[in-house]
C-alpha cells in the first residue's frame, strides 16, 4: 500500500506479552515485533508508522486489555467538509 495511513496503532509496552497474534492478524502487514526486549524480557509489537486501514484486527485478537489501541484518522478531504458552510456564509454576511 502506499496510500495515506486511515489509522494510527498505538501499543504500550508495558501491556504487551509479545505474543505476535497482532502482527499475524494486521491485513497490511504494518505490525512487527520489535527487535530489542522490554523490561519484562519480551519482543513488545510495534507500528511501522505507515500503511494502518484501521479495521481493529489487531485491538480484537490481542489477548492482553488495553495493550492496543486503534485510532481511525479522517482523511484531509474529510477534515475540510466537514467544515460547516454557515460558517463562511456568515463572515460573507458581515463584511
């Protein structure tokens, strides 16, 4: 994929057992296990940073509560039509 990112993963190290059913589950392949251990002696998952849809795949198969947490982005074009036209309208009105 190299389209924008739709989602943003975020794992707390601290959470994750370093089970890799994240990384199997994720359909764009942007999980991995992270090369060095954590302070529990684990390969903690970590997000790429790029290609994130995200469905959740990960959050729904992880085993470990509040290890993962998926936020779904709104894309640019998205962000700018949701601006309410009332809005300019009524700066139009007052000038």
């Amino acid at each position: 994929m190299s389209s924008q990112p739709r989602g943003n993963v975020i794992i707390d190290v601290e959470e994750c057992k370093g089970c890799g059913l994240c990384v199997d589950s994720c359909p764009p392949e942007c999980l991995v296990l992270a090369p060095e251990l954590s302070k529990y002696g684990v390969h903690p998952a970590q997000y790429t940073g790029e290609d994130c849809t995200g469905c959740g795949a990960c959050f729904y198969c992880c085993p470990e509560p509040g290890a993962i947490t998926v936020e779904r982005l709104i894309p640019a074009k998205a962000a700018t039509a949701a601006i309410p036209k009332t809005q300019e309208v009524t700066r139009e009105a007052t000038l």
